[in-house]
C-alpha cells in the first residue's frame, strides 16, 4: 500500500467513527425514524448522481432491471441501511456514541455466524473462538461501562446489537444475490431502497418543532461526510488495495468513534471500555483473517464485510 492508500484508509475510519458522534447529537432532535429516511434519501440521491457520471454502463435502467430486482434492493436496503441505522440512533438515545461505535464493531462476528448458518462459509475453530472472545468482549465492555445498568439500557445494548446482525444478514444477502452490478451502483440501490422502506415512518415521526442548528447541521455532516463521501473513499480503496485490506477500517471504526465522542462531546470513557473494545476487536481479527484472499480483487457488486454505521 502507498502512503495515499494509508491515508484514505485512516480518513474513511474517521469519517465511518463520526457518524456515531453525529447520529447521537442528530437522534434526539429528529428521532431515529425521521433522521434515517432523510440520510438515506438525500444520500441515496447523490450516490445515484455520482454513480450516474462515474460509471460506464449501457444505461441506468438496463444495468440495474429495477422490474426484475427491486424486491433484491428492498431487502437489501432493509438489512444493510434501514434495519441497523434506525437501531443505531433508537440506541444512542440512551448509551453514549463510543459505546454504540464499539458495540457495532461486533458486526463480521455476526456476519461469521450468518454465513456458516446460511452454508457461505464453515465455522472454523479460529473463527469460533473468535465469536466466544467476542462475547466476553461485549460483557466486559457493558459490564465496565460509566453507565447505570436498568431495563432501558440492555434495550439499547440489544438494538446495537441487532443492528450489527442485520448487517451480518445483509452482507450475506447481498454477496448472494446482487452479482455483477458495480459497487456504486449496489450502494445506492441499498440506500435508496432504504429509503423506500422507511418512507411513510419516517415523514409520520417528523418532528412537529424544528430541530436545533446542531442537529440539522449534524444531519448535514452524516450526508455529506460519514455516507456520500465515506462511500467514495471506499470505493477508492476497493479498487486499489482490494477487499480485505479496505475491509481493516473495521478496526478502525469504533476507534475513531470514541475518540470523537470523548473529545467533543466529552464522554467518560473508562479502562473498562478499552479492554472491552481491545478484546473485540482481537476477536473481529480472529474471524476476519483471511490470508488467501490479501489483494483479490472483489467481485462486482459485492463487498466486503464491512458497511457504514
């Protein structure tokens, strides 16, 4: 990898950490439902424009046969987009963004299970004592966390958690069903079909008093930065340092969460929660690791076992 690559490699990790800083100064003012459509709407949009200008197809319609696959996109976008984003935001009502940041980091432990369930991939022992580390890492990072355990707690720690096995669903899904469509192209069906989904919730929950500047500027910043631009860096590094060393951002991710949210939202941040998050993480190598694959290149329209928070 090139300097460059490093580079865009750290950039992407910020940006992907920080939408956990945002979603969590955005939430309360839109509520979850409401501030997911519009990120996946207006996202969605730009990602189509980009797409647009950027790839050489046959068409728009040709290459993506919305009359054949539109349910293909609506699942997708369900379990990749509308499904977890909600569940993040619903979940930063109550826990602080850097304990959210870590807990979604257990996303390809969720995706390892999925794919063995779904016969994709065989359970290895490596990748089961992954899962188990996993588990011990989440129970030292709840459990050690500056929060006061009650019944809505574990409720949030739930809702990270099934986002991050959404997004397990999702990947699977998606590297099944969705073959030969590039990747900006698969982004946006996904967002877009997100925001199909969410449409109705989304404009019935709408606020009835504008939110606050910083909230509709954090909503701003989740657009622009943490998913039209994360995409396009991700794009970047998939066609130039290929699938598994794009797919390292996943360590990175809950890093930079908590880093944004200690410093600008001064979070506590105990040694309790960094043993949690190094133990997790240590299981998310254990599970990803996958020698074989260093710098194949990715199959059009799939990728890999990471997605935006």
């Amino acid at each position: 990898m090139k300097p460059i690559h490093y580079a865009a490699l750290l950039l992407l990790g910020a940006v992907w950490g920080a939408s956990f800083l945002f979603i969590g100064m955005a939430a309360p003012g839109f509520g979850p439902l409401s501030l997911m459509f519009a990120r996946v709407l207006v996202a969605g949009l730009l990602m189509l424009a980009v797409a647009t200008l950027t790839q050489r197809q046959a068409g728009l319609r040709a290459t993506l046969r919305l009359r054949r696959n539109w349910r293909t996109y609506l699942i997708v976008g369900l379990f990749n987009s509308a499904l977890p984003f909600t569940l993040i935001a619903f979940s930063e009502l109550r826990l602080t963004a850097s304990l959210a940041a870590i807990l979604n980091s257990t996303t390809p432990l969720f995706t390892a299970l999925v794919a063995a369930a779904w016969g994709s991939e065989r359970l290895t022992g490596r990748k089961m004592w992954g899962v188990l580390l996993g588990v011990i890492g989440v129970a030292v990072l709840v459990g050690g966390a500056p929060l006061a355990i009650n019944g809505g707690i574990i409720l949030a720690v739930l809702a990270s958690l099934l986002a991050a096995l959404s997004y397990g669903l999702g990947t699977v899904y998606a590297s099944r069903h969705i073959t030969g469509l590039p990747a900006a192209y698969a982004s946006t069906v996904q967002l877009l079909g997100a925001a199909v989904i969410l449409a109705a919730p989304g404009v019935l929950a709408w606020p009835a008093e504008r939110p606050s500047p910083g909230a509709i500027g954090a909503l701003a910043a989740l657009i622009l930065l943490s998913t039209t631009f994360a995409y396009l860096l991700y794009f970047f590094l998939l066609k130039n340092v290929g699938p598994t060393r794009t797919a390292s951002v996943t360590f990175l991710v809950p890093v930079f969460g908590s880093l944004w949210a200690v410093l600008f939202l001064r979070e506590p941040f105990s040694v309790w929660m960094l043993l949690g998050m190094a133990i997790i993480l240590t299981s998310v190598g254990l599970v990803t690791s996958r020698r074989a694959d260093q710098g194949r290149p990715l199959p059009a329209g799939q990728l890999p076992d990471t997605t935006p928070p």
